[in-house]
C-alpha cells in the first residue's frame, strides 16, 4: 500500500484536492470573490475544491481565474465581451513561455492563459478589482461620520412617523 492511500484509507487521492488559492496568492491586495455555482454546491463537495471557485473581477466584465493546477499552476483571463483586451496583453507577453490566447466566436470571448508570475502585470492590464486600503480614521472623521448617522436616523424616523400617521388616518369620503 502507498504512502498516499494510507492517509486517505482505500480511497485515491483527488488530484483536484487542494488546488492553487488565489485567495493565499493574492488576496491581501486583491478582491476575491467566489464563482456565482460555488453558493449552490453541497458542503461535501466544497471542502478543498475552494481554489477552483475563486475569481478576481476585472473592470472590463470579466475575470480572473485558475484554469489547471498539476503539474504547474496555470491562470486564466476569461472577457465575454469583444475586446482588444486579450489581443494586447497575447501581443504584450507573446516571447513569454506559458502564454496562448483563445479567441471564440470570431473574437466575441476571449480567455489568455498565463502563468502566477504574470499575474501582478495582467491584473494591472485589465483592471482587476483591488480591495480597499484605507488608512484609519481620525477622532474628527469618526465624529462626523457619527453626527451623519445621527442626522439620518432622525429623518428615518420623521418618515417612519408620517407613514405610521397616514396609515392610521381614514380615507375620506369622496361624496
């Protein structure tokens, strides 16, 4: 018996277990988000599969994401809409090993395929989404962002007032 299929019992091991995260890459200075199917998939078959599922938003309608894992980590720059985008970044890293560009339905989507290493220079290129890095407030922001709060809370509650008075007021008679 392997080494392998005594820590898994009987079973072999998935090859698709435990895959390149985006999120453990990237996501201290990138926007993760989580394929719109990952919400519907049981959790049996959610735990390890994780990197499968995880996209980067771009600003141009698309993403990035991991395309395969084994043997070495290949990510994808998938656009549905027909841009130069891809054409660009292909022209742009064409002497570069590990990049090719799929162009579908005569150019109307795209994917560029492109290894970890590149990812810093494509997310750049195609305007991936960034998580915000806001410094901490002072005690004057904080001080006005409570003195908002409470302005707005008090117009709420005028508005919830006159709904409640409308609502108890009877209809008039129209004759």
């Amino acid at each position: 018996m392997s080494n392998d299929q005594a820590i898994t019992g009987d079973r072999p091991i998935d090859p698709f277990l435990h895959p390149f995260s985006l999120k453990e890459a990237f996501g201290k200075r990138y926007r993760i988000q989580m394929e719109e199917s990952w919400q519907h998939e049981k959790p049996e078959n959610k735990k390890g599969f994780e990197g499968w599922y995880e996209q980067v938003p771009t600003g141009c309608g698309g993403f990035i994401g991991l395309y395969q894992d084994k043997p070495a980590a290949i990510l994808q720059f998938y656009t549905p809409k027909q841009r130069l985008t891809c054409r660009k970044l292909a022209e742009q890293f064409k002497d570069t090993p590990g990049v090719r560009l799929d162009d579908w339905f005569g150019g109307y989507e795209s994917i560029l395929y492109f290894p970890p290493e590149l990812f810093k220079q494509v997310a750049a290129a195609v305007g991936a989404r960034k998580k915000r890095q806001g410094r901490p407030l002072t005690e004057a922001q904080r001080a006005a962002f409570a003195e908002g709060r409470k302005k707005g809370m008090a117009s709420l509650e005028k508005i919830r007032e006159r709904e409640n008075l409308s609502a108890v007021r009877p209809a008039r008679n129209p004759g």
